[in-house]
C-alpha cells in the first residue's frame, strides 16, 4: 500500500521550500506607462501623476559591466608620471531600455548613476598614510559625446593601449573620429587629479594598503552617497546629454602605485 500512495499522492516536499528572494523590484517602461494610466483613472492632472512617480524614484534601470569581466590595471610605467586604464565604456542612451522611450517619442534622462567597484592599490606605501584615502591610486569617469547628431556610430576602441591619462585617450580618439571627451567643472577636482587636466569627474580613491575592497558611489542631481573617498560627482549628471557614453577608468599616478580593479558595475536610473 504504501508504494502505491508514494506515486498515486502528490508530494508536498514543494511547500517546505522558501521561495528565492527575486530581489527589488525593478520596473519597465511598460510598467511606468500602465502605473501612469492607473493614476489618471483617479482623474489626476498629469502633471501631478508624473510628480508622484517621480517621488517615488518608479524609474527603470539598466545594468553595465565589462565583457568579459576581467581585471584591469593602470600603472605609471615606460617613462610615465601617471597611468590610465579603460574599465568600462557604457553606451547609456543606447540600450534595450532607453530604446523603448524613444520610440514612444519620449526623451530619456539620467536621474541616478550607482557605481559598484572591487579594487586595490599596489599594496603598500612608503609615506605614512596606510588606512587613508589620501592616495595616487583611483577611479574617475568620462563623458565621452560624438559632436555630430549620429547617435549611432561607435567610437574607436583602444583596447591593450597604456595611457598616461584621459587627456592623451582624447587626443588620440579625436584624431579619427567625431567623438571627444567632455570636460568637468573647474569645481569638481579632486584629490591627485590636480595636473591631470579636467575630462574625468573622481570617482574613488583606493584606500592605501588596505587590500581589495569594495566601494559604492552613488550620483543623482540632489547630492551624492558614499564614503570619505568618494567623488561628489558635481556637474556630472547635469551634463549628460541624449547620444553620450560614460567611460570608467582606473588611474595612478607617481613612480610605484597602481590601481587594480577587479569588478565594476554601473546601474543607470532613467526618468521619463
């Protein structure tokens, strides 16, 4: 009998699993556009259906990472004074998210960059500054816009090319392109970008000697979040425009240090 129940009755071995955590919820443009139709059904203005999800920050996210995902290292050698390395180039107004807006005839905007970084320095130093983020090793990021209206060419890639710094990145991509770096506000430089002209916005120091650690910066047109090594990321939003791409870069500067990234994420929130 019992052989015969074990394959005639179902087994409910099903309801003693929990559930996998799907995460935060992460809406579409379809879910903006019927949240918006809901709202108007309460005969609300539209101006004020927009301003609740704006409130709200109901906005969708598109996710960039390197591929494939592999370490990169920039380090001031061949002569050099400073080293740059390309982490990340992220088409942000051309992707499977943004797509959609625009076709509906709407503009899609930047509301909230978060950066998610695993890096380190060279793991030691001979000032007295270990522990600190008083150091040569960092992150910084780039506008880089094509100065014609087509948003769809591509700008030439300079992959395994060592860098002194964004600067020489532009010089060299401008050469043979429509394509150029933007350059920040005056008031936005920090830390060692002293002398390393103004086409990247700081991202983050690396914590001298302390190993591979992950960072969080967050960037929106109200303020910033992260810790005392972070960059505020001033102007930098404010500065997208429809057609641009971010490029990602580790630097360092000075005979021995390095900056070595082992993972970056950028997560771009788009209001509509």
């Amino acid at each position: 009998m019992a052989f015969f129940l074990r394959y005639l009755v179902p087994s409910f071995d099903w309801l003693r699993v929990r559930p996998q955590d799907p995460g935060p919820f992460k809406p579409t443009y379809v879910d903006i556009c019927l949240a918006r139709a809901m709202l108007k059904t309460l005969r609300l203005p539209t101006e004020l259906v927009l301003d609740i999800l704006e409130h709200a920050c109901y906005w969708p996210t598109y996710e960039f990472r390197p591929n494939p995902n592999s370490t990169a290292i920039a380090i001031a050698h061949l002569g050099r004074t400073s080293g740059a390395t390309l982490c990340l180039e992220a088409a942000v107004f051309n992707n499977r998210i943004v797509n959609p807006i625009r076709r509906r005839g709407e503009k899609p905007q930047v509301k909230r960059i978060e950066f998610e970084i695993s890096s380190r320095d060279q793991g030691w130093t001979s000032e007295n500054t270990e522990g600190t983020y008083a150091t040569s090793s960092w992150l910084e990021v780039s506008i880089l816009r094509n100065n014609t209206d087509d948003n769809t060419s591509v700008p030439i890639s300079l992959p395994g090319t060592f860098l002194s710094s964004p600067l020489e990145y532009n010089q060299r991509v401008t050469l043979g392109s429509n394509w150029s770096l933007v350059r920040r506000p005056e008031s936005a430089e920090q830390g060692p970008q002293d002398g390393e002209g103004d086409l990247a916005w700081y991202l983050q120091g690396n914590r001298v000697a302390a190993g591979l650690q992950d960072y969080r910066v967050v960037w929106t047109l109200d303020g910033h979040e992260g810790n005392e090594g972070a960059g505020g990321g001033h102007g930098f939003l404010e500065e997208l425009k429809d057609g641009d791409r971010i490029v990602v870069w580790g630097r360092a500067k000075y005979h021995g240090w390095q900056c070595i990234i082992e993972d970056v994420k950028v997560t771009v929130y788009y209001g509509v």
